[in-house]
C-alpha cells in the first residue's frame, strides 16, 4: 500500500474548532484546543477499542487480556473487522501504527499531520502489570479507543495561519496522489459552504451550580484520606492520589459545554472527542507524555493547588503560599522522581533531566505547581515504548506507582475509566503529544461525569484535602449551569449534593 501526504494552506471564515459542525456527528470526531494551535479531525478510517476481559482478582496474580476491535473503511483493513483476545492491546496498537506509518515531514506548521486521536484509560494499566482488579461500578466505556484520522485540519493563534494535512492511500503512488486530492477538493467544498449556528449557553446565576451526586459522601472521603495515611505510616506508599466520582444532570449540548469552558476557563490540553458511547469534554492543563521528531521525551507533572484569590491582593498571596509550600512541593519531588525513573526505562543513559523544578502556573480558577521532566528515547524505542514505560500518570496514581495503585484500588468506590489516562495523539511519523485526563466531563446518556481529588501524604489534611479537590471541579460545574435551561441553570445545589 502507498501513502502520500498533502499539505495546503487555506482560508476559513469562523474559528477553527466550529467546524466540526460542518460534518455529521460520528464516532471519533475531535477538538483539540490548547497552547498555539486548535486542531481538528472527522472521518476516521479505523477505530480501535480495547476492553478488559473483567476477572475480580484481589490479588494481581498476572495481568489481565483484553477483548480489541479494530474495524473501518482504511483500506489496509482490507474491509474486514479484526475481534479478538489479546494479551497485550498495546501491541495491537504499534501493528496498526506501524501499518498505517508515513513518511512525514519534520519541519511542519502544525504539530499534528495525521495518526491516532483519542484516550487510554487508566484501567489499562491492568493489562500491562500485575495488578489487583475488583468488580466496581463504570462507565461501560472502552479502556482504550483511537481513531486513525487521515487528514486533520490545523489554525495557529500565534499566526492565524491555518493548514489542511491530507495522508492519501492507494495500490500505487499515483492512486495515492489522486485520493489525496480527491479528498482536499471535497473538504475545501464543504468547509467554504458551511455556517455555524451559535452555541446555546446561558449566564447561570451567581454562586450556583447544578446538582450532583458525590458518590463518595464528604464523610467517606475523610475516612478514604485517613486510611489512605494510615498506609503511608506502615511503609506502605509515600504518597497516594486518592480520587472520588461526582454525577450531575446534563441539559445541553456536549459540545456547547466545551465551547463554555474554551472561552472561560481555557486550557493548555483543551479537547472535544466524539465516542458511540459518550463525549468527553477537556479541560486538562496537565502534559502527560510528548515526543518530539527528534526524539526528546517530555512530562510536565502537576502537583500543588491553589484557587485563584478574589482580589489580586489575595490572589498573589495563594500563588506565593503555594510556591513555598514545603508539603506540596515535597509532593510534586516525590512525582519528578517518579517519572525520571518512568523515562529512564526507555530514554538514553544520562539523557533525563529536570529543567525546571515548581513553576506556579496560573489558570482562571486555580494555581497550579508544575516540573517539567525531559529524556531522549533510546534508538531502538518508540512512542508505544515510552507510553508503556510511563502509564499510567504517576501524577494520579502515588508513589511508588503498583503499591499506590493497589491501596487505591481497594479504596476507591468506582473505575476511573477515562479519568486518570492520557489523551491526545500519537502522529504516523511517531511523534506524540498526550494530556493527563483531569478536569474532564464525560457526557453519557443525559448524565455528566467528573472525576476530582488530590495527592495524600501524611500530613495532608482531610478537610482540606477535600476541598482541594472540589476546587479542581468549579471551573466544570459552572459550565454545566451555564449550558443549562435558564430555569435548570437558576438552581442551586439541592439535597441531592451530597459533597
């Protein structure tokens, strides 16, 4: 099979990421929004699901299989759909990357030409380590799905240039060249046509927020933080990111939601992806993993938060509290350390280095205390290696990561799911740049989904720790309320809260 890529730059109307009404709502569409560049994609020519083959196993005796489904019109899939048991979904997932590969160009004008867009949830982790899994409440969604987007369409805010990055496959160059064509004349048709109806949001009013469930009663938490601690004391871990579920009622559009919290709360990691299941809606500001084109593996940690004040008095005064903070910066080491022993698996001896140790970034609602880690990958890597040499965030699991994830395991009421993974792409040229899944919705069936909490160490705080983790959540539950009916929005937090 023959591959060919265009590359053009073209005008558009409307900001970039309106587009994506422009095509019919399907399995695999995205938005991602952050830093210089929105990108977008619609149209994959293969999706890949992973789900565990579920076993209750306190233990973690081995790792567990996995059920993939891989199906779509790629024509290296030569239309037949692939279900089977694997050991190892991971490496299903270089199969297709390897297959679907391209020579790319290295100097580009946007960071993404064509490759894999979606998430690997955190469960994951089950089939990559010997780990303890019990049945708990979940979503039902997959513990693993991207979609191989053949052309994506990119707008840089720092120029206002936008590009148009088309990958043609064929039985010939010549074939190849000719699909690549066939499908730039077909968007430029389509997109020069299209007209975008304004997103319905409203003003909700002030200080309220829509009702929601906790699932783990503020009560239980405490209690989760204390046991949490008592592990901590025993030896057991140093620190645990202890991690709890909110459920609310959504009225509205996913995708209005998102529009919300890209004006008012906008985020380094922003994204938009459509599921058959679901829409999950991000405002991550958390670098997982990227690799660059020349090798260099990246990790920005977050650990450490503060709201914003509601004066600039007040707000200096959390933002320097929280830079000198022994206890959160003893957290945010204890991480670093933990992903330069990650990188360090799979980056060249001597490479992994911390440029920048407590950096106070700061986003609408909070504080945020960020390193930044770097490596190269060994020659004989790739971007799959470097995934599974890290996964899962060592930012939402503790340290050291298997014990954390054991005492959480048992701890926690529900599944992480997509919250706690990694979102983003993985490009066919084998580079990859991948969020932390945090301050995200999941919107399913009429209901939204977010998932908060926060590092606990031994003199954590529970009260305090619990409303740390409600404060991650603010900037989420007022886009609910604001994506409402008027008289939805209006409400406040009834008996239902129980946070």
């Amino acid at each position: 099979m023959n591959a060919a890529h265009l590359l053009v730059e073209i005008e558009l109307a409307h900001p970039l990421h309106l587009y994506r009404d422009a095509f019919p709502v399907a399995r695999g569409g995205f938005v991602l929004d952050g830093g210089d560049f929105t990108l977008l994609g619609a149209e994959p020519v293969l999706e890949f699901r992973a789900f565990r083959n579920h076993r209750d196993d306190d233990r973690g005796a081995r790792p567990m299989s996995s059920r993939v489904v891989v199906e779509g019109s790629s024509p290296l899939l030569a239309g037949t759909p692939l279900r089977a048991d694997v050991s190892d979904p991971l490496e299903v997932l270089r199969a297709l990357m390897e297959a679907h590969a391209v020579d790319l160009p290295r100097d580009r004008p946007m960071p993404l030409l064509g490759g894999a867009v979606g998430y690997v949830g955190y469960e994951t982790a089950q089939t990559l380590e010997r780990l303890p899994a019990l049945e708990r409440p979940a979503l039902g969604l997959p513990d693993v799905a991207l979609f191989f987007h053949d052309w994506v369409l990119g707008r840089s805010r720092r120029t206002g240039r936008t590009f148009l990055s088309i990958v043609g496959r064929g039985p010939s160059a010549r074939a190849a060249d000719d699909r690549a064509e066939q499908t730039f004349t077909r968007l430029s048709s389509l997109l020069s046509s299209f007209r975008p109806v304004p997103a319905a949001t409203h003003a909700p009013a002030p200080g309220r927020a829509p009702a929601f469930v906790a699932l783990t009663p503020r009560p239980t938490y405490l209690e989760h933080v204390r046991t949490a601690q008592r592990h901590i004391e025993q030896g057991d871990a140093f620190e645990i990111c202890l991690t709890h579920r909110l459920d609310a009622k959504l009225d509205g559009d996913p995708f209005a939601l998102f529009q919300h919290l890209r004006a008012n709360n906008p985020a380094p990691y922003a994204a938009f992806l459509d599921l058959p299941e679901a829409s999950i809606v991000s405002s991550s500001p958390e670098r997982f993993l990227s690799l660059s084109a020349a090798r260099v593996a990246e990790s920005r940690p977050i650990k450490g938060t503060r709201p914003r004040g509601r004066t600039p008095a007040d707000d200096a005064r959390l933002a320097a509290d929280l830079a000198v903070s022994a206890k959160d910066r003893a957290e945010n080491t204890m991480i670093v350390d933990l992903v330069r022993n990650d990188l360090g698996r799979v980056c060249k001896l001597g490479s992994v280095e911390t440029p920048s140790l407590f950096e106070v970034e700061r986003h609408p609602t909070v504080h945020q205390l960020v390193s930044t880690v770097r490596g190269v990958l060994d020659d004989d890597r790739d971007a799959i290696d470097l995934l599974r040499a890290c996964f899962p965030p060592g930012s939402m699991t503790g340290a050291p990561k298997i014990e954390a994830m054991t005492i959480l395991e048992r701890l926690e009421p529900t599944e992480r799911g997509v919250y706690s993974g990694a979102l983003g792409w993985l490009d066919y040229g084998g580079t990859m740049d991948l969020s932390v899944v945090i301050r995200t919705i999941i919107a399913r069936e009429g209901r939204a989904h977010v998932h908060v909490g926060g590092a606990i160490v031994s003199d954590s705080e529970p009260a305090a720790e619990h409303e740390e983790a409600m404060h991650k959540a603010r900037a989420l539950l007022e886009a609910l309320a604001a994506v409402a009916a008027p008289a939805e929005a209006a409400c406040s937090a009834s008996a239902e809260h129980h946070a």
